[in-house]
C-alpha cells in the first residue's frame, strides 16, 4: 500500500528531517515536490473530459436532470417538474419491463413516441462528449424539403449554368465533335462514379448538414474532411463568381448599349476582309457583377423559404430556353437566322468532327498571335464546371425531409438527365453550324433559339443566376456545418443554430465571391473551380472505397448498386482529370489542401468520429498480428515493448498520474521513437466500486503520456493490492508477439526512510513474477535525476557485465546512444573475472564479440574472487567508503533474523518470512553481502564520474526472506546516483549475423 510521507513528495524523499540524500560526487538528491516546475507542467495540463460532469453534476446547474426511474417517486418529480405534464404519462406508471431498464432506455435514446420529449444531439460525435437531455417544449421545425425540390432541381440549376449557354458550342468548334463526345464521356462518367459513391455514403445512416464535408469528414476522419470541405467551400464561391459573370457577360452582349465602358476587339480569321467583334469591356462585368452579387445574398438572407419560392422563377426559364434552343436547331434550315447556320446537315457534321485548336484572345476570339493556347487538356478544365453541380443537393441536407432517398435518387437523376443532355447538344451543334460561327458567336444558343432569341437571353440569364444563387446558399452551409462540428476555433465565428440562417458566413462568402467577380475572366476562374471540385469529388470516392473495402458491421447503405472498385475507378479518374487540366493548378490545390490538413491536425480540437481510418488501422493491426504468429520473433526483429509500471513506491502530487521523468527514460529505450510502451499503474480497491475511478486515472494518464510526446497507451487495473494487480497485468498484457517484453519500474529507494515495511515483499514478488512470465526487467534508481532531451550528459556509459542477458544491456546502451541527451557519451564494457588466467582470453573474446555486434566499446575485465572472506584491512578507498554501509546491513540482518528465530519459538513454527517458510543461510547471507560490497566499491573506484552505470540484476535468492535481498541491493546501489540494473530472458536480442 501507498504512504504519504509529510512533505508530499514522491517517495518521500528529501523531507526536513534528513536534509536531503547527497551522493558521494556531491550531487544532491532532489525529490519531486509538488511545486517542481515538471510537476506544475503536468498539473496544469487540460485533463480533456476526465473530469466529467456526470461525475459532478451539482457543477453544471443549467443542465437539468432526466429521471431515469420507472416508479414515478415524489424525488423524481421535485427533480424534473416537467415531467408531470407528459402526454402520456409514462414516467408516472409502472412499466412492465422495469427489468430491462426501459424507460431509462427511453430517455436516454430520446425515443418521442414514448416519452414526447425531443433530445438535442450534438453537432459532432466527440470522444468523451458529455450530452445533455433537456426537457421542454421543441423548436418549430424548419421547413423540409422532398426529392424534387430539395435534390433534383438544385442539382439541375447548377449544371445547367454558364458553360452550356455560352461555352459549350465554343467547346465543340474548337475540339471537334469526336474529342468534345470524349470530354463530356469523361466528365460525366467521372460525376457518374462519384455520385454512386455519394449515394452509398449517403445512405449508409442519418446525414446532417454540411453535405459532402459531413460525409467525407465522417469517414476519413475530421482533419481530412476540414482540409477538403474547406477547399471545396471556396470551390463553392468561386463558381458563384464564375456563374454571375457569366449571368453579366450575357446580359451585356443582349444589351451592348447597358455597358459603361465600350472594348472592340478585332479578329482575324482567315478571311479575305477583318470583321470587328465587340465583347463586354471588364470593368463592366465588375460592375455589374458586384452588384448582382449584392442582390442573390439579399435572397440568400431571406432564407430556405425565400429560396424556395425563387428558384421555379429561375428554373422555368431554364427549361423554356432548353426547348427553344432545341427547336431552333430543328428548324434552323428552314430559317436562316444569322450567317454561319447552316441548319442540320451531313457535310457541317463531318467538317466539325475533327479538332482545330487555335490560339485566341483571353475573351476567347480567335486570333493569329493570340495570348492563350488551347488543347484538350485545357478545355476539360473549361467545360468540367459544367457537371459540377452534383453536391448541390447534399450542400442543403439538414433541410432535407429523408436525405437516403433524395440524395441518391435526385443526384443520379439530375447527372444522367445533364449527360444526356449534353450529349444530344454537342452532336446538333456540330451539325448546325459552320466552324467559323461556333468560334466567333459566344450566344449561338440564343442566335438558333426559336420562337424568341432576346427571351432566351434573359432565360439564359436566369438560370445563371439560379446556379449563382445555389452556390451562394450551400457554401455558406457548408462553413457553418464545419465551424458547428467546433474542430478549428478559428471558425467559432460562423456557428449557427439548429433553427438558424449562417448570416455570417453569407456574409463571408459574398466577400469572396465579389473578389473573384473583381478578376472579371472566366477563363481565369474556372480551373480553380475545376480542382476544387475534383478535390471534394476524390474525397467522396476514396471515403467510399474505403468504407466498402473494409466493410465493417456498420457499413450498411441503403443504397445497394455500388462497389469499391467502382469508386476507385472514380477517385483515380478525378486525379487524371486534374492532372489533364494542369499539374501546376492540382499541385497548388493539393498544397493548399496539405496546408489546411496540418493547421487542423496541430490547432484543431481532436474528435473521434469513427471514421475509416480507425477501421483500416484495426484490420491492419489484427492482420499484421496474424501475420507475426505465436513463435519466438528473430533478434533482426526485436523491438523493447516496455511495459512501464507507473505505480510509484509513495505518494505522488495531486494530478500527476506517474513520475514526470518515467516517460523520458521509456523514450530513451526506443530508436527514434519507434515502438510502442504500456504505462500501468493499480488501483487498490474492489473493480464494481473503482470502475469510474479508474476510467478517470487512465484519461489522466493518457494525457501525461501525450504530453511527454511518448508512443504508448495507458492502462489501469483494478486490483485488491500491488502483488495480485502486477501478477494480472504481467500474465494477459499485450497480445501474440505483441506483449510486453520487459518491465520497467523504480527503485524503492525510500523503504526504509519512511518504514514502508511492506515494500520488500512487494518488490521481491514482482522480480520473481517477471521471471517466471520470461520478461526481462530494468530498475532505474536515480530517475529523479534523469536527463530529459535537452539535457546534455558527458562522460561515460558504463555496463557491468556479469552474467548473460541475450545483449539486453548491451542494445539498451545502444539506445542510450542515439538520444540527444546522451550522444556525447562513450560505452565501456567491464567483464567480471574470478581468476586471472581468464582475464585476457575473456577480454579478447568480448572485444570480438562487440565487434561482430558493429558496437563500439572500451573492454575491461576485472578479476574479483566471490568467495573470499571479509577482509577489513584491504586498505581499498572504495571499499572503505563501502564498510559502514556492509556492517550497517550486517547488523540489520542479524536483528531481524534474532527477530524470526523469536517469533518462530514463540508460535512453535518454523522460520516464517513473508508469509511462507524460509530457509537461512548465515554464511550464504555473508556472502550476498560480501559480494555487493565487492561490486559496489568497483563500480564506485572505476565509474564514479559515468553518467549513467547498467548492472546486471542478481535474482532473488530462493528461500532468503524479501528483507534480506533489499539489504544486497541497497548495498549495491550505495551512493551511486544512477544507475539501471537489467535482467534479459531467455532470448536473443542482439545477432551477429546479417
């Protein structure tokens, strides 16, 4: 058991009475108070949600309580007062399933047919999240939306927008029909894909807002859903801007006379006579586009209702202009409407099949030393925002009536009724107009439409508006919903309500948008669309790829036509696509992705959302352990597992789960932080009543260990004392080839100083315990002067190498080596002799050794016969030092033995120590002794300047009470200020083979 000394220091040492212990170097013992500067570090660490309010629920006072119970008492009702008016009363009769809990189960789970009480979840599923059921009357719901309206239609607004009205015959002069037919098939097989990939996601549980980012960030994790929503956020408001520019570039080409500023451009095209074509000057389509922006955030403003009731104003224009546009093209031989339309005819659709890129002017004309180059890469970037609008539906979930139905059915709806579209489109614009009129007319779609060309200007108008306004309302959804889920504190700003508008983030976006609309070149802007919205795509498709790749019990979508090879075919062919528009483009968005995905994983809040990853590490964990088997892993491939026992020998300060230098030593035992430690530490008690207890000491001690910046997990046990809690651990810790393979603990240096009579049965037991397990062990006496990483040592580190340990304290001074700390020191190697006729062949030996081991080490072998008697008059410094300390031990031997032989006559039996029967031999005890002098006073003559000393651990002797093995260690260790004693196991560590 644990004793709290009277300073409350760590294992009592240097309290008032002693002074302090100094070593024989002059170095002082310093204890770890409770005001040392690493204890105060620890302390005001943030425990996370280890102090949790259910535990203290007298804390939290705004939160009020839910009764749980099934007997209605008078207490419940004081308690919960609310309660009293429930519809149908359940809290106040006898439940028939009062064995199962269920009402609790009710109120837990906020089951509102039961008990008409509405929970509110909350934004984001954190580890340890405590969730508060409040009581009262719901807020009046939102408005929600079906398929329809909801999903298709949005979806529709979106890709119908600039690029098929203005864009798309262009996109077919200059690429031909047979390159333009693969582009719009790989775009749209590349939309096709990901759509599946939403659907099967989307469908595979309850979605709330947020869109793609919600999904995206619950299954590859927060930082990967943060990095990609907040880039496709900004994908959002960039096509807005590209949408209203277009919206403005058509209105000014219906109305030339509305422009402020007047730009004639002229174009040679080949012909005999140049032809003057005027496009709208740029500032024009700043301003105008500003204040188009101004006025769709005012509807913006206005909300889901105020939206609702716009959008059939913009999307009735949309498919008027689609039919006009249609029937235009089919009577377009009959009516010759402009020069260049040659109505629907065989010879125009072959000389438009094959390519002519040119290179044109940056509004598009062509020109003979034009600025910008065009090829089928570049025109994919040009016409891929075109099918980008298949997020708009899932950007609005949270206002979604069943978001598994209308998602996947809206979405895939919309995609393929655009292809197809599209499809149709590009072969009858191919064939109704000459090469010359695809380039030069950027509205060939209003010069064909028939009945009303200048009403198909304003329908065109329209629907880039109605795009505009889709992308102004779900980017600043889609902000809100990641600034809800509380991962970035820099997004605090943008929070909203369940109930309410993202008025801020509006705001923001707008901000963004009129500074795109400022460049005022849609050329410009719309490769940054491009790679944004393929960045969300891949996302998508890589989340279900790996969602039905692992498959795991959770994985269970509605939506059943998918499979992962499909969305990998998807994601791949998002990356492809990017890298085909321009690598210099996908390498900025990806370095801009990188650069979100580090600011969250080091300034973000963690959250635990179960995302994909965890499940492929789990699968990767149990497959690699599968792989490792049960056998005996070869040295080559030995790492230290160190199972380090946090349980100090006293009391530790309030707050501080284990010693503050305990993980820097466990660092130390690693090669560049590669492996993995298991902190332990034991609660004395009974499991039922310390359950909670020690759930709340092993967050406390996962905090210190991500604090100290170790690789390892924490691990408290329940247990009624030291020796069976240890026993437990060392016989089920770990897994496979997986368990810990050496014990790392502290030296009891304060059992006699503070009497702590217990500790020597204790620690005798673990010892024996770890060898009987074939788990190696290190005692570090000194931690409280062990060196952290900036703490340079000099000198040496010294091995007394005595018996054999598989090279566990050779590899351990290896180690050492290679941390900063100690890079500076050297190793030497002193071999213990018992005759001089060995000394030089065992010498050579272990220099040979060492040198097939690629260690670097000084040898020294040093003879000392281990059965010779006490010789008072050697007249060795050392050893005189040492002769206090051997007859002090002798003396306490001697009265504790006259102490058994007492005790043992008194009862009438035998010898009895620790609880079991034993068995002295003085002259064997004698000789304990007289051998820890002999090696203390060695060590103390050749290693008193060495910073760190290995010794191998003698065991204990079998029969010998507990006392007498802590009197050969305590006069072991004697004055020296650091030192590890290692025991290996029967097993290698070190090979001399490659």
């Amino acid at each position: 058991m644990d004793r709290e000394n009277g300073d409350g220091d760590i294992e009592g040492g240097g309290g008032a009475d002693d002074g302090g212990f100094r070593s024989p170097i002059g170095r002082k013992y310093h204890p770890v108070l409770a005001n040392d500067r690493a204890v105060l570090e620890m302390s005001s660490m943030d425990q996370g949600p280890s102090s949790s309010s259910s535990a203290f629920p007298d804390q939290h006072p705004n939160i009020r309580k839910v009764n749980t119970s099934v007997n209605g008492s008078s207490d419940a009702k004081e308690e919960n007062p609310s309660h009293e008016n429930q519809p149908n009363g359940s809290l106040q009769q006898e439940s028939k399933l009062e064995l199962f809990g269920f009402d609790s189960l009710v109120n837990i789970l906020g089951l509102k047919s039961m008990t008409g009480e509405h929970v509110a979840q909350p934004s984001s599923p954190r580890d340890g999240e405590d969730i508060s059921i409040t009581a009262g009357l719901p807020k009046p719901a939102a408005p929600k939306l079906g398929t329809l309206m909801g999903v298709f239609i949005p979806c529709l607004q979106s890709i119908l927008g600039i690029i098929y009205y203005i864009r798309f015959s262009w996109i077919v002069g200059m690429a031909g029909i047979g390159e333009t037919l693969l582009l719009v098939s790989l775009c749209g097989t590349c939309t096709f894909l990901t759509s599946i990939s939403l659907s099967a996601i989307a469908t595979n549980g309850a979605m709330k807002g947020g869109g793609p980012y919600y999904l995206i960030g619950r299954a590859l994790g927060p930082e990967v859903g943060v990095s990609i929503g907040l880039c496709f956020f900004l994908g959002n408001a960039v096509a807005g801007a590209l949408y209203i520019l277009g919206a403005v570039e058509t209105f000014l080409k219906a109305v030339p006379s509305a422009g402020i500023f007047r730009e004639t451009i002229t174009q040679v095209n080949g012909t005999a006579i140049a032809r003057p074509i005027q496009s709208p000057s740029s500032h024009d389509l700043q301003i105008y586009g500003i204040v188009l922006t101004i006025l769709l955030c005012f509807i913006v403003f206005g909300g889901v209702k105020m939206i609702n009731r716009v959008a059939p104003a913009f999307l009735i224009p949309v498919l008027f202009s689609v039919v006009c546009i249609f029937l235009g093209i089919f009577l377009a031989g009959k009516d010759h409407p402009s020069e260049g339309i040659t109505g629907l005819s065989s010879d125009t659709f072959k000389e438009n099949w094959s390519s002519d890129y040119q290179r044109t002017n940056n509004a598009g004309i062509p020109e003979t030393d034009g600025s910008v180059t065009w090829n089928f890469n570049s025109l994919v970037g040009l016409f891929f925002p075109a099918v980008t609008g298949i997020m708009a539906g899932s950007n609005r979930s949270s206002s979604l009536r069943d978001t598994q139905r209308s998602i996947p059915v809206g979405t895939l709806a919309a995609t393929l009724t655009t292809t197809f579209l599209y499809l149709v489109s590009l072969m009858l614009f191919g064939a109704v107009a000459t090469r010359e009129k695809l380039l030069t007319d950027r509205l060939l779609t209003a010069t064909i439409a028939w009945p009303f060309p200048s009403l198909i200007k304003i329908g065109i108008i329209l629907s880039t508006m109605g795009a505009a306004l889709q992308s102004l309302t779900g980017a600043p959804r889609l902000l809100a919903a990641i600034a809800n889920d509380d991962i970035l504190p820099i997004l605090n700003y943008f929070k909203v309500g369940d109930a309410s508008e993202p008025h801020v983030a509006t705001f923001f976006t707008a901000f963004l948008c009129i500074g795109c609309v400022v460049i005022g070149n849609l050329d410009l802007i719309t490769p940054t669309v491009t790679m944004f919205f393929l960045l969300c795509y891949t996302g998508v498709n890589l989340s279900c790829f790996l969602l039905d790749l692992l498959d795991a019990p959770s994985w269970r979508p509605r939506w059943k036509f998918h499979h992962w090879s499909l969305s990998l075919v998807g994601a791949l062919l998002c990356i492809v696509i990017m890298f085909l528009i321009s690598w210099s483009f996908t390498v900025v968005s990806l370095l801009l992705a990188s650069l979100i995905y580090k600011y969250v994983s080091i300034q973000g809040k963690a959250g635990d959302w179960g995302d994909g990853f965890k499940s492929a590490y789990f699968q990767l964990a149990l497959r690699s352990l599968r792989s490792l088997g049960a056998s005996q892993v070869h040295p080559k491939n030995w790492y230290p597992i160190p199972l380090v026992f946090c349980r100090p020998w006293g009391k530790l300060p309030e707050n501080v789960p284990c010693h503050p230098k305990l993980a820097d030593f466990a660092n130390c035992m690693k090669k560049k932080g590669r492996g993995m430690s298991i902190f332990v530490s034991i609660l004395d008690g009974d499991y039922h009543e310390c359950a909670e207890d020690a759930k709340t000491a092993c967050k406390q001690l996962s905090t210190y260990i991500d604090y100290k910046n170790c690789e390892g997990v924490a691990e408290i046990v329940v247990a009624p004392n030291m020796s069976e809690g240890f026993r437990g651990i060392i016989q089920t810790m770990g897994l496979g080839n997986l368990k810990p393979n050496i014990v790392v603990m502290r030296y009891p240096e304060i059992w006699r100083r503070e009497n702590l009579i217990e500790i020597p049965a204790t620690f005798v037991g673990i010892i024996n315990d770890c060898i009987v397990a074939n788990k190696a062990v290190v005692i570090v006496k000194g931690l409280d002067e062990w060196p952290n990483e900036y703490q340079r040592q000099y000198g040496t580190i010294d091995l007394y190498w005595i018996v054999r340990d598989g090279g566990l304290m050779l590899l351990l001074s290896q180690l050492l080596l290679t941390k900063e700390s100690f890079e500076n020191c050297k190793i030497q190697v002193f071999c213990i002799a018992e005759d001089d006729a060995d000394a030089e062949g065992l010498k050579a030996d272990v220099k040979k050794f060492l040198y097939d081991l690629r260690m670097q080490a000084e040898v020294f072998v040093i003879t000392m016969k281990w059965d010779a008697q006490m010789d008072g008059g050697s007249g060795s410094p050392a050893q005189d030092e040492s002769m206090d300390a051997f007859t002090s031990a002798q003396q306490r031997i001697d009265n504790y033995l006259t102490q058994m032989k007492a005790t043992a006559e008194r009862e009438g039996t035998p010898l009895m120590a620790d609880g079991k029967p034993v068995v002295v031999n003085e002259k064997q005890v004698e000789k304990f002794l007289y051998t820890t002098l002999k090696l203390n006073s060695t060590i103390l003559r050749y290693s008193r300047m060495a910073a760190v000393v290995l010794v191998s651990l003698p065991p204990p002797p079998v029969s010998h009470p507990a006392y007498f093995y802590m009197e050969y260690m305590d006069l072991l260790l004697e004055k020296i200020p650091r030192i590890l004693i290692v025991r290996g196991y029967r097993k290698d560590v070190v090979t001399l083979f490659t």
